[in-house]
C-alpha cells in the first residue's frame, strides 16, 4: 500500500466572533488558516487553498461589508498558499489536484493560484455555491468557479486507487462538507476542514453556533471520534492552541 508525505500550512489568520465556533461561546478568537500539501508518488494534493490574493490589498472590496462583518483578516504579502508551497520548494503549477473540504472563502480563496490543478468538491457543495447570490458572504463565485477542471464527487473517493488519500463526506457544516485520511509512513490522519472546529468540539461533540445540519454535522464529530480510537490523528480545523503543536512547512508532519 502507498503512502504520502504530508506538510501543514499556515495560510494567514481571521479573528471571529467565538459563537462561530462553539455554540453559546462569548468573546472573539484568532484562528489559523489552515493548508495542507500530499506527496504521493503520482500527484501533490493541496487540501485547502487559504484566502484570495485580493484579500491582501482590500479585504471590504472583495468581500463586501456583509463578508467582513464582525471578522478581521490577518493576511498579508508571504500567507498566500503560492508563497508557503516556496518554503517546500514547490512551485505552484506543479499541483496536481485540489481537494476543498468545501467552498467558504477561506477553503478555496487560493485556488488560482495552482492553474494546472484539477479540483476535487462534493457535488452538492457544488451545486448549492453555484446557486448562491455573488454577494453572498460566505462563498465567493470568484473563489472557486475559476476555469479549473472541477470533478464533482458523490460520496467516498480513492483519489489515486491505493487507500493513501481518501477524500469522505462530513456534511453538516455546509451541505457537502468533505475531510480527508491521508496514510503517511508515520502514520494516518484525518484533516477535518471545518467538520471539527477545534479539539473541544472533538472531545465534547460541542456544536458550533454556525451550521447548516445540525445532526449531519454530529454524525462527523462521532465518525472523527471513532477514527481516533483506531489511532488516526485528527487534524481539527481552526484551534489556535492545537495548532501551535504542529510543525510548519518546511517541516514535514509524517
């Protein structure tokens, strides 16, 4: 069976209300925008791709004021994901394929930066962007709908037929949320997207204060819960603390 090589990046960082993440929760918090780079023998998979560039010189212009509402965008020259695929002496064109957990600006912002990626989103996450308004404030049509190749999926997919990278649903947070189980040498993990906020979400199967499906969106903590008991590290989305234990590119994770 093959395995990959896996890095973790820091794509910038947003300060929101706290009830965003955990439901009923006061205050605001600063959370990492979270990348991920595979390197399997027959591709190099980006899962996630940060925040638009557009967002670096005037964030009200791109996302409008109800985008920007009760938020503050951290991104500056260096946070885009082009920039942090250099610290691993990757170029961007050299991305194979894209996998968005979903399409919410900070998921899919950085996805034409990598022109000869193919882009891997559940086919409902699709459908329901596709049929938002543009001014819509948390997806953007310039975000994802950018002339690459999409392929829509239906569920599970093997993405190179070998068990090494498996993009699964977790639906709830929006309507075809997915997370994906990447198998490294040094073990299985399951980087969550925004399925699983943070690890008290995980541990308490706290509910964030912001979802579409309420009991979908359970069933994904409890099916994080049970991979961890098997012994896969889950990655959860934007913990601040969690993520000051993971190591940063150029630092390999496994």
């Amino acid at each position: 069976m093959s395995s990959a090589e896996l890095f973790a990046f820091t794509c910038g960082r947003l300060t929101i209300p706290r009830g965003f993440l955990l439901e009923g929760a006061k205050g605001k918090i600063t959370v990492p925008v979270p990348s991920y780079l595979i390197v399997h023998p027959r591709g190099r998979v980006l899962f996630d791709s940060g925040l638009n560039l557009a967002m670096q010189s005037d964030a009200l212009a791109y996302m409008g004021e109800r985008g920007v509402r009760g938020t503050a965008f951290h991104f500056t020259a260096g946070d885009e994901v082009a920039a942090r695929l250099a610290s691993v002496a990757r170029e961007p064109e050299s991305i194979t394929h894209v996998v968005n957990s979903h399409l919410h600006y900070d998921h899919c912002g950085g996805n034409a930066q990598l022109p000869n990626a193919d882009v891997l989103v559940q086919r409902r996450e699709w459908e329901h962007a596709r049929a938002l308004p543009d001014d819509d404030a948390g997806y953007r049509k310039r975000d994802f709908d950018t002339g690459q190749r999409a392929r829509l999926l239906d569920g599970e997919h093997d993405l190179f037929g070998d068990g090494a990278v498996l993009c699964f649903p977790t639906y709830g947070h929006t309507p075809g949320h997915q997370s994906l189980r990447v198998r490294t040498a040094g073990g299985e993990f399951v980087l969550c997207g925004d399925a699983c906020y943070l690890r008290e979400s995980l541990e308490k199967l706290a509910l964030p204060g912001v979802l579409f499906d309420r009991e979908a969106a359970l069933a994904s903590l409890r099916r994080f819960q049970a991979m961890e008991a098997a012994g896969a590290r889950v990655m959860v989305g934007h913990d601040p603390e969690f993520w000051r234990t993971v190591p940063q590119a150029p630092a390999r994770l496994a």
